[in-house]
C-alpha cells in the first residue's frame, strides 16, 4: 500500500513509498482510510523535533475510515462500519493509569503514527478498544479530527470543568486552541480568544466559530479588555495552548483569584520561568492537560453528533495522498490551521 513513512531521525527524512499491508490480527481492526489530519505533532517529526517518533514510521494519527477486517478476537466492530479511533495502540495495562483507562499517562503507551504506524496510508490498524463508531450524521472530515477534539474535551471539560456562566480566555488560536473555545462555547461559557498580529485569519476563525470577543495582543490591551468583560476582576478560567512562556504568564495574569489556568501547549523548553507567586498569592489551580483518553473520544462524538461543535471548521485544505509534502509545507510555512489528506479519495 501506499504511506508517507518518516524513515530516520532529523530534518525530513520523508519518503511517499509502497509497504507491506498491515493484518487484522487477534483484537485488531484493520480501517481503510478516509482522512488523516496532519497535527503539529506531524510536523514536529517533519522537522526532526518531536524527539519520541520512532522510525520507521508512518506518520499520521487523526483519522477516520471504513473497518475492511477485523481479527478473530473482536466482538463488536464489523466490516463496512464508519469509525475513527483513538491514538492508543498499546498500553502496560496494569499501571494505575491504565486500571482507571488515563491512558494518555501509562508510562507504556505506543501511539499510533508515533511508535506504531499510523493513518497518512491507505489502511491503519488499531485495537478494537480504541475504535469508534461515528454517528450517522458525523461527516467522514469531522470525524478525522476527533483527536483535537478530544483534547479539547479533556482539558475543558474534564480537567476544567468549564460550565454556563464561566468566562473564559484562550491562549493560542491554533488548531488545539480552536478546540477548546468551540468546547467551551458549548458549555455555555463566554469565550474569549488571544492571540498575536500573525494570527489575524484564526481568530477571524474563532470569531466566527462563536467567540465572544477574540484578541490581537500586538494591537490591543488584554488586560482593560478582560476588566471591562468580567466582574470578578479576571476571568475563570485561562487555557494556554500556545506553548509560548509568555502566554502562560499571561493566563496566570488575568484569570481571577482560585481560577484555573489549564496547560496545554509544550514550551520549547523543559523548565520555565513561570510567575509562581501568582500562583501561590492568588491561589490559582495551574493544572496540566495531556492529550485525551477514551472518556474525551465518547464526549469529542456526542459534541458532534449534537452538531454543538464541528471540529471540520478548522480545516483549512484538503490534499489528496501524493501531495503530502505540500500540505506539510503549509503548514510548516504558517499557512493555514489544519490541513487534510483524503487518502481514500472515493470515501466521503
Ligand atoms: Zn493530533
Ligand atoms: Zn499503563
């Protein structure tokens, strides 16, 4: 079959090429694929900076397809169904993250299109446990982006809690910060989002997507707009999900006192200068949120099968297999938010 395979570590070292077709074994269900988003993730290994992908690899982990097999040991996913399925390929299992399914903290885990080839080819396979059933008026597109969704889920429902009434800013207007404020805005929170001059196009994006007011932090004052938008003397809860060190001090900055600042984004580096005395002084909650588990897919598909949120918006072109280098470029270049590629160009 046909796959966009990272072969070695550093720059590129890409190559669009045959290999062998992965087997429906044991709990395996084989998916023809239908769209694979390409995540910062992806470009990350593109570059050489995503130090945790294995290579050989094929890359791509936010997919959607039909089920063409399935091994001997699945019980309930059948050929012909319409699924998309989380990035968990394989945990320990035992841990206790994995007895209480936080899969995304098993010290184990191997990640589809990371350690385990993933969905820029023409079929994937992944455990029945990690496949879902789309809902019948969930679009193939959308549902290829159930990944962000889900990490939208966790860090806005789970791990904040958001709910009517909350005021909420976003930091970072990306694909994962766009995820977010469409979840929140779902919950009835007024959302806000920030973000810098280059980000012009995004936050037209979030605008429109429901955003109560979205912020050009090179161009305007944050800080008097978010006095003048809440009563509290900050907002309930800040997202940051933009990786950048100052964004996350600036969340620290205009949440409220005992509000919440949800990270998201990874800094370039490791440790960082982070302004702990408001976090101490203000009682702020400064929580972290890792990627998503199977209770974020359950609700990332119950948001969209209520047509609350459609993580399809965000897309920006859709590729067919052969041009994978161009819609990696793209967005390599800054281009766009999230770019698609139709693998099974005849699967709608
Ligand atoms: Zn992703
Ligand atoms: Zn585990």
């Amino acid at each position: 079959m046909r796959a966009v395979v990272k072969k070695a570590p550093g720059f590129d070292q890409m190559e669009y090429t045959d290999i062998p077709e992965p087997a429906a074994e044991r709990d395996l269900v084989k998916i023809r694929i239908a769209y694979s988003g390409i995540c910062g993730t992806d470009i990350h290994a593109y570059k050489g900076t995503y130090p945790s992908t294995k290579t050989p690899v094929v890359l791509g982990h936010e997919f959607s397809g039909l089920v063409t097999a399935v091994g001997p040991e699945v019980k309930n996913v059948k050929v012909g169904d319409r699924v998309t399925s989380e990035t968990t390929f394989a945990t320990c299992g035992v841990c206790p993250s994995c007895l209480t399914k936080d899969y995304n903290l098993c010290g184990n885990r191997r990640g589809i299109g990371t350690q385990v080839n993933g969905s820029m080819a023409e079929y994937v396979i992944s455990r029945e446990e990690s496949v879902h059933l789309l809902p019948a008026n969930v679009s193939m597109l959308a549902a290829a982006l159930t990944e962000p969704l889900a990490c939208g889920v966790h860090a806005a429902i789970e791990k904040a809690d958001t709910g009517r009434g909350d005021v909420v800013c976003v930091f970072g207007a990306g694909a994962i910060g766009q995820m977010v404020a469409q979840v929140c805005g779902a919950r009835g929170a007024t959302v806000i989002v920030a973000g810098v001059a280059a980000d012009s196009q995004r936050l037209a994006l979030a605008k429109a997507s429901g955003a109560a007011r979205v912020v050009n932090q090179s161009a305007e004052d944050i800080d008097a707009i978010i006095k003048e938008m809440t009563a509290a003397g900050g907002v309930d809860i800040a997202f940051e999900c933009s990786g950048a060190v100052a964004a996350a001090n600036k969340a620290l900055g205009v949440v409220r006192r005992q509000g919440k600042v949800i990270q998201m984004g990874v800094f370039p580096r490791s440790e960082a200068l982070i302004a702990t005395d408001l976090i101490l002084h203000r009682e702020i909650a400064y929580i972290g949120s890792r990627s998503q588990k199977p209770s974020s897919w359950r609700t990332a598909l119950q948001l969209m099968a209520d047509g609350t949120v459609d993580p399809a918006r965000i897309v920006s072109n859709i590729f067919p297999l052969t041009d994978w280098r161009e819609a990696f470029e793209q967005i390599a270049r800054g281009e766009g938010i999230k770019n698609v590629i139709h693998c099974g160009e005849d699967i709608q």
